[in-house]
C-alpha cells in the first residue's frame, strides 16, 4: 500500500481523469480520421468520375462534329454536282443523260484500304475534275443558231464529254456515299465508352477496395486505443491505487468525469468494479493514505464544509496508525462532531470547545513540535516518517482540525496556528481547517491571516454546491456522511490500540542512537528483558556463573515474546563477533524464521523441523563447535603458554593475538519447546553433553518449554541437568509446573516460595523470575516482559542487517517445499538437507555430500539406483545431471533413456543431447554400440524400470544368462568418472535384488522416495535405524527421499529439487 497525501490523490486522480479524457479523444479522432479518409477517397473517386465523363463527352462531341462534317462535304458535293449538271447548256445534255446513265453504268470508285480522309480528299478532287468537265463541256456549247453548220463537227466530242461527266457525277455518288457511310466514328464512340466504363468500374473497384480498408484500420486503431487504455489502467491500479478499494482510506469526495462517449471506455475494458457507469459520466472516489499537509478548505458559502471534516476525522482515526486527532469547536460547543461523541473515550480523540481549552491544547501541540525536532529528528532525520519509518518506538502524528477557522479561533491564537501550520509538518503535526470566501472590508487583522494561512496550507477551492474541480469536465462533491460502521470501526481500533499500548514495547529497551552493537561479551552478556513492579528494568546475566536460563509457563502466555526479546536485545548491544545465536523452534509454528530469512550475520540457524535428523544434527554441529573451542584453547595455550581453562580466559588473551588465532564469539542457543530433544536417546544425549560442558567454551543454552518435567518416563531432562540452569523464568503455570522450577521453600526465609502461589495469578505478559535456581526469596522479581510486535521485528531485523550487511543464516523449516533447480556448479546438485551442516567435519570423504545442500561428487560417482513410487525423484535426477552437464563445455554429454520415460525433456541442451530408447530391442542395440564403440561423450544411462524386460533380468543364484545381461553388466563395469554412469529407476528396490542382482555391488547409491518404508528398508542397509516421522509422509509440493552410500554406510534424507 502507497502511503500518498492529498497532493498525491489529487495528482493521481487528475491522471486518471486525464488518462480517460485522452483515450476517448484518441478515439474521436481516429472516427474522425477515418470518416474524413472516407469523404477523401469518395471525393477524389467523384472527380475522376467528372473528368472522365466529361473526357468521353469531349469525345462524343468530337466524332458528332466529324460526322456532321462528312455528311456537310458530301451532301455539298452532292448538292454541287447536281447545281452543276442542271447549269449545262447543252441541251441535248439533258436529253440524253438517263441514256448515259444507263451505258456508263456504277464503276468502282472505292476501294477496302481506303480511309474516311482519303475518300473525303477523292471526293473534293472528283467534284473538282467534274467542275472542269462540265465547265469544258459548256466551253464547247454550239448554241442553236449555229449547230446546223458545225454540229456535225463536234458531236463525237460532246458525246465523249457526256460520257466523262455522267462517270464523274457516279463518283461523286459513290464517294459521298462512301463518306456517309463510314462507321469509324461508332467504332470510335463505343471504343471510348468502353474505356470510359473500363476506368470508371477500376476505379470503383479501387475506391471500394480503399474503403473497405478503413473500417479495419478504424478498428485497428480504436483496438490499439484500447489496448494501450487497458495496459495503462493496468499500470495506475500498480502505480496510483486511485481505483483500488482499500478499506484503510481518508475519503475526501467522490469525482465525477463528465463526457458524452462514456460508452468507448466501456469498450476498453473500463469496469463497474472499483468505479461508477453512466452513459456519461464516471464516478471514482478521491481519496488518500494519510495526512501528509495542512489543507484548507476555502467555500464560497452555503452551510460550509463541517460534515467533511468530521467525515475525514473518522477516516483519519480509523486509516492512519500513530494519528491523535485534536478538534476544535468553540462556536458549536462540539455539536459540529457530534457524530464522534461515542471516541471521545479514548485518548487519540480531543475535543476543544471553550477558550481554555483551545489555549492550552495549542500550547501542548507547540510544546509536541518543539520536542519532537528535538529527541527525535535533530539532524539526522527530515521528517517524521523518515524517523518512524527506521526507528522501533513510533512518535505520533497529530492532525488539527478546525472548521470555519476564524468563527472558531480568537485572533489572539492566530500567531500560535500559523506557528503550528508552518513548523509542523515535518513534525507531524498537521491542520485541517477551512475558512469561508468573502472580503474581510477593512480588517486587516482577519485579510493577513487569511491570507498567511493559504499560503501555509493545500488550498481546495470550494463552489457553494459542495464540490470543487479538477478540470473542465471533472468535478469532485465532498464527502458530507460519517459512516457509522466506521465510527464503530474507529473505536474497536482505538480500544484494541489502548489496550496494546499497556504492553511494554521492546523499543525502549533497546540502545540509543550510536550505541548499537559496542558492548563486548568478554565477560558475559547482559539482557535487559522488561520492567520490574518497582519500574526498574529487569536484566539477567549469560555467563560463565549463570551460564543458562529456563523458561515455562502456559500456552500463549510470553515465553516467545522473552526469546525474541533476548535475540533483540544481544544483537542490538553485540556484534556478531562478540554474539552468535541458534534457535531450535520445536512447536508449530514459524515465530523465529524470520531472523534465517534476514540473513543476518550472528544467526547460525533456525531449525523449525522436529525430523529427529534435523533436531540430532542441530545439537551435534555445536556438541562439534564445542570440541573445536577445546582445540582453539589448546592452541592458544601453545601459543601463551598460559593454562586456558574456560572462555572468559581465552578471551583475556585473545586481545593481543588477535593475528594468531581465529575469533571465538559466544554462542546462545534458545530452544522453543525442548522436551521433544529430549524424548530421544540421542538428541538427549548430544543436549546433556552441550549443557554440562557448554559454559566452559562459552556456549550458552536458554530452554523454553510449557513444564519443566515431562510426562514421558524416558524424557532425560533430569534433575540433576535441571540444576545447571540458574535464571529461572516462570509466566503464568498451575503451581505444581511451577513447583518445579522454584525450590518449596526458599533458603533464605525458611518459607515456601510465594513466587509459587503467584505464578498461577501473573497476567499475560509478567514472569516471575529467579536469578538463582528458584532457591531464595529474595532473588524473585515479577516482571512485565518487553513485547516486540511483528511489524517491529520486520523493521529490527533491516536495522540490524543494514548494520551488519548479509550473513548465511540457514533455516530448516517444518514441511519445505521442493525448490527450483539451482544455477549449475561441479557437483551434481540433488537437493536441501534436513540436516545442519552434517557434513561440516568431512566434505571431502563420501560421494555424497550433505552440508545444508545434498550433492553427488561426480568425481567419485559408480552408478546409481532410483526407488520408490514418486516418479518425480527420476524426474529432478535427471534435471539435476543435466544442470550439471549444462556447466561443462569442454566434453559433450549424451544421455540415453532405456524403457518408457514419460517425463519432457528437449533433446538438446547446450552441450547436452538426448536420446530415447524406448522397445527392448532398441535399448539391446544402444548397449551393444556403446559396448563395441563408445564414444568420446561423458555418457549417462537412465534406465526406467528394466526389471521388467525378461532379457536383463537374471534371478539371484541362477546360473542361466543372456546377452542382455551380460551387456548390462559389461556396460556398469565401464562407469567411471570420465566416461559416465547409469541412473536405474525402479519402484520396488525389492524387485530389484531379486531380478537384477548384479546391480547392487555395481551402483552403491541408493536414492529411495518416502511413502514405502518396507521399500526404504531393502534399498538401506540391514543396520540402519529407521524412525518413522512426518518426513515419511509423501507431498505434492515436496520431493522427499532417502539417501545412501553402500560403500560407506553413511546415509540421510534429502528434498530434492524441482525438475
């Protein structure tokens, strides 16, 4: 969750606002962009279509003219020829022409080839040659009067001209027929129209083509709009939360987005969910984390803004932690929050609502400012949240809220409000107030203040409707409601807040500022641990006189909240080179697996497992730290030659060889519910060596548990080791628990121990603690333990790992889940351990190696047998050879599947190929060629389940073989670390010894999933000592197995990783 002001909700809301104005625009505009595209191309579409037309117009006009021309020149030569023939003078001419006609007959003036402008051009010299002729003829007229005397002289002449004419006029006939006649023109007209058709119908194709295209472009643009609305709603519900309905949240009003295309964020993806839908308008609330400024509401008139206020009152007291509200209501006499009447009960609300009371509630408000620049920011800190946000004791923020600011206030405590609006801020100390618009006249007084009070706050324009705006099309209408179920809410929060506040936070316990981590543990260690009845702190001693603590009572009564207290309180005052801790958490629960998941430097482990492997190797790591510390005082001895005795010796020495020797902190081991350590022989036994011995090399074991003496006969916490524990602690227990921790009667008064009578009174929380073995009275003290929350522990492990930088803790938890496979290293990397460091004396010696992670040296690897139900070990095996491989580059690695391998895996990896033999004759045939030629690949043989191929199986005893069973044996006895090895699963490992027994001396690994203890007992050995726990309990989300060597015995358990 954000932690935004209302600077930041208003920013956010604007945003959105913005976000929601723009993608509609963006849609518009894409509408618009395609409604004019579309008014373009049929614009430009109906232009061409006017061009055209009129081109094939201009077309038509064109051949009308020319037809109109031939038909002028032929009936003109028509007309011509008969004007001229009816102008001979001859008149015999006349009589004879139809005689003529008829002996001349039709000639053939026209040919195929010729064109209109040919036949037109023979016309024009047709009508001139008859012109000529007739014009010769007439020349040679003989008029009447003198024919008599030459007519018979000139006659062949005339009849030769009439001959000429009549055959010249048939031309003229026929020419102009022929150019009347002439169809170019048609063929031309109807050429042009179906060019013209042609062209319109392409381009009607190509316009319609083009609109088609833009409804999907619209589409596809409105689709990116979207997509990009969505994305970015996506990323203000990440970024902003202005959509998100958080419960915890100081609502201010509801905005409202005015626009008339609504619908398109519908469309894109907007939801009723988190905001309100009209056809046009969206409803969203405005609303903020927290107060993080003064802020003034400036309104117009009208019945101003006091329902908001105390609106914003109930929400602040309800949403913001660490927050006393202080109201004042002089005018109203505090009927204006009357609706807050039923908080006034409790501390975090104060209603002012006379003149002295407003008096001295500002004063207490500057006084809180000018303490907390001082103890808390100084020069270290900018505001309050920067000190809250590191600090374990929280400092509280205070909101003034003042309606109608000058009816409610005085003039005389305008300085201190302006005093209080301009230094508070950065204390937490903030206003809320408003102050009606109007002109104050003359009364400079009130227009100063005004105005300085603008200046110091967040101003929210108020119209006299209620509302103010965030733009043009966006108004906000303030909250005027006070829900009462929030009223309610407010106060089972502030009731559980005052009843929380009665505890003692770890807090105050722990060092001031610069004084974290100086103290040194030479000596011993001191643990301030809560306050006595008298009000002085409580603390005991770690050292090598009161070397450890035990600690009983009932469930849920402290004994968790003393052990963190103790872990706070050493790696607050001790560096991890003066501290180490270990904590043994042996109830359900996980309260102490936060400190392994810190990582922080001086935690070795949180072991939350009650797997008896786990618990032995908890207890043997530091039995073996013990032994070490026996070393390095020898050492040390050698090197002083001063006799070191205990761990308060050493470190005398340590000082001045420094160089010399390895560093030995102290070790305090805190153990949660230890009677479980106890109920085994070998974990007690470990636990009983640790307790007696421990104190000498200073490791220290603090024990917590519900009673003192188990109920189990076999329990061996004994007396007589009860007795090493000196600091006593005991919450509230029925007196014979605590009879058990405190001695009946106290050396000291002769009397029986009232520490016994008050164990069984003592309130949650309180111990009665006894410095020595529970013997004298007078060492009892009830103490009120500190208490540390989870959201301080979160915030101390941070400091203390800022502090210190990261560490390695390891944490072995109750049901662990399967991890991811891990990057690849050059060990064949199978899983997390149940163990704590099991093999820290011994990495180099065994195949398999079990230090917090369980791995094979591939060095030393045979071959390997996979057994169990839970295919999924054979599944992360395999991922687990292959990461390997992955890691090698140099050699490739070829892994071949014999039988019937369900499991997905590429068959190239990097350097890594796969292979997949799936009917016995093929797998017959792999080991016949990797026998014959094996190759140069580091090869790994994964054979699944081949106890059912009769043809590699061979009964134990018998003497009857085959050729498969020799090629498996020959190919086992090939192994080795440079050339490969065989994985064969199986589920029974019984079938196995009975079927296929060579393969037993010839793969010594024995990996066996949990579920089947009889099994688990073939695949271990005769010797092994199995003890059924919740690890033999199969889970989906954990790949649990069991591991072990044949050659050395040595085996374990193992949560293999994810394939």
């Amino acid at each position: 969750m954000q932690n935004k002001g209302y600077t930041e909700a208003y920013a956010d809301a604007r945003l959105f606002v913005d976000f929601m104005g723009s993608t509609i625009d963006k849609v518009e505009q894409v509408v618009r962009k395609s409604n004019a595209k579309r008014q373009r191309i049929n614009g430009e579409y109906q232009q061409l279509e006017r061009q055209l037309q009129s081109t094939k117009s201009d077309a038509d006009r064109m051949c009308s003219a020319e037809k109109r021309r031939r038909d002028n020149t032929a009936r003109h030569a028509i007309e011509h020829m008969k004007t001229a023939l009816s102008d001979i003078k001859d008149p015999h001419f006349h009589r004879m022409e139809s005689k003529y006609i008829r002996k001349c007959g039709r000639g053939i003036y026209v040919s195929d080839t010729d064109s209109p402008h040919t036949v037109k051009r023979k016309l024009k010299e047709a009508v001139d040659r008859f012109d000529d002729l007739v014009a010769d003829l007439n020349q040679a007229f003989i008029p009447p009067s003198i024919s008599n005397v030459v007519g018979g002289v000139v006659r062949p002449y005339r009849k030769n001209s009439y001959v000429r004419i009549i055959k010249a006029r048939d031309e003229i006939l026929a020419l102009a027929e022929a150019l009347i006649s002439f169809s170019d023109l048609d063929s031309q007209q109807r050429e042009c129209g179906e060019v013209f058709n042609t062209r319109i119908e392409r381009e009607k194709f190509g316009r319609d083509a083009k609109l088609q295209v833009i409804p999907n472009e619209m589409n596809s643009g409105i689709s990116r709009t979207f997509e990009l609305f969505s994305q970015g709603l996506e990323r203000l519900h990440e970024e902003t939360e202005v959509l998100d309905e958080v419960d915890k949240s100081i609502v201010v009003g509801q905005c409202w987005f005015f626009n008339n295309n609504i619908s398109i964020l519908a469309e894109a993806g907007l939801s009723d969910e988190n905001v309100v839908l009209y056809e046009d308008k969206v409803g969203f609330r405005l609303k903020m984390d927290s107060i993080k400024e003064n802020m003034l509401f400036a309104y117009d008139g009208g019945e101003g803004v006091s329902q908001t206020l105390c609106s914003l009152a109930a929400d602040i007291a309800y949403s913001c932690d660490h927050m006393d509200l202080v109201l004042i209501d002089v005018k109203g006499l505090g009927s204006t929050y009357r609706l807050l009447q039923p908080l006034n009960e409790y501390d975090a609300l104060t209603l002012l609502n006379t003149d002295n009371q407003v008096s001295e509630g500002l004063e207490r408000l500057e006084k809180w400012i000018a303490d907390t620049y001082e103890k808390c920011l100084g020069e270290r800190y900018d505001s309050i949240e920067d000190y809250n946000r590191v600090s374990l004791s929280k400092r509280n923020r205070k909101c003034l809220i003042i309606d109608d600011l000058i009816g409610n206030v005085e003039p005389k405590y305008y300085d201190q409000i302006l005093r209080i609006m301009n230094n508070g801020v950065k204390a937490g100390v903030y206003v809320l107030c408003s102050i009606e618009n109007r002109d104050f006249g003359n009364n400079r007084v009130l227009t100063e203040f005004a105005a300085s009070v603008r200046e110091a706050a967040t101003v929210i324009p108020v119209r006299d409707n209620g509302c103010f705006y965030i733009n043009n099309s966006t108004a906000v209408f303030l909250k005027t409601d006070t829900d009462q179920e929030r009223i309610a809410s407010v106060r089972c929060k502030l009731g559980a807040h005052e009843e929380q506040s009665a505890i003692i936070p770890i807090g105050k316990a722990l060092p001031a500022d610069g004084h974290w981590q100086k103290k040194s543990s030479a000596n011993g260690l001191k643990v301030d641990f809560g306050v006595d009845e008298n009000g002085r702190k409580a603390s005991f001693e770690i050292s090598s006189e009161r070397p450890y603590g035990l600690i009983i009572g009932d469930v849920r009564v402290g004994k968790s909240s003393l052990l963190h207290t103790i872990i706070f309180q050493l790696l607050s005052n001790y560096s991890p080179e003066e501290v180490r801790i270990a904590v043994g958490d042996f109830k359900d629960g996980a309260d102490f697996n936060v400190y392994a998941k810190g990582n922080l430097k001086a935690v070795d482990t949180v072991v939350n497992d009650e797997d008896p492997d786990a618990m032995l190797s908890f207890l043997k790591y530091y039995v073996q730290e013990m032994q070490a510390r026996q070393r390095a005082f020898e050492q040390m001895e050698d090197i002083t030659g001063v006799i070191v005795q205990k761990y308060e010796d050493f470190r005398r020495l340590y000082d001045d060889h420094r160089s010399e020797i390895q560093p030995m902190p102290r070790i305090v081991i805190l153990i949660d519910e230890f009677q479980s350590l106890f109920d085994g022989a070998s974990c007690a036994a470990y636990m009983t060596e640790l307790v007696r011995k421990g104190a000498t090399y200073g490791i220290h074991v603090i024990l917590s548990s519900q009673r003192a003496v188990s109920d189990n006969p076999r329990n061996g916490f004994t007396a007589s080791l009860k007795d090493y524990f000196t600091s006593r602690f005991v919450f509230k227990t029925p007196q014979n628990a605590a009879r058990s921790m405190l001695a009946e009667r106290c050396a000291d008064t002769g009397r029986e121990n009232t520490g016994i009578q008050r164990a069984a009174l003592l309130k949650k929380g309180h111990t009665v603690y006894n410095s020595y073995m529970g013997q004298n009275e007078a060492d009892n003290a009830v103490v009120q333990c500190y208490f540390a929350s989870s959201d301080v522990i979160a915030t101390f492990i941070q400091v203390i790992a800022t502090l210190n930088g990261s560490g390695k803790s390891i944490l072995l938890k109750r049901n662990a889940k399967s991890l991811p496979q891990p990057s690849s290293s050059g060990l064949i990397r199978i899983g997390r351990s149940v163990a704590f460091h099991k093999d820290e004396s011994a990495v180099d010696i065994d195949t398999i190696l079990d230090d917090t992670e369980v791995s094979i040296n591939p060095q030393r690897i045979k071959n390997m047998i996979l057994t169990g139900a839970d295919e999924r070990i054979l599944n992360s095996i395999v991922s687990s050879v292959v990461n390997w491989r992955k890691g090698v580059k140099d050699k490739q690695t070829q892994i071949n599947f014999f039988g019937e391998y369900d499991a997905v895996h590429r068959n190239h990896e990097g350097s890594v190929s796969c292979h997949y033999h799936r009917s016995i004759q093929e797998q017959l045939d792999e080991l016949e060629r990797q026998i014959n030629n094996p190759g140069q690949a580091y090869t790994v043989n994964v054979f699944v389940q081949p106890d059912k191929y009769t043809e590699l199986t061979q009964t134990a005893g018998s003497i009857r073989s085959n050729q498969g069973v020799e090629s498996m044996k020959q190919l086992l006895e090939m192994s080795g670390s440079d050339r490969g090895f065989a994985l064969v699963y199986s589920k029974s490992f019984k079938n196995l010894r009975s079927n296929m027994s060579y393969l037993l001396n010839a793969a010594p690994i024995h990996i066996t999933s949990v579920g089947d203890m009889e099994n688990l007992k073939y695949a271990m050995s005769d010797n092994a000592r199995l003890v059924s726990c919740d690890f033999d309990v199969p889970n989906k989300d954990a790949i649990k197995a069991y591991y072990y060597n044949k050659d050395t015995e040595k085996a374990g358990k193992v949560i293999m990783y994810r394939s």
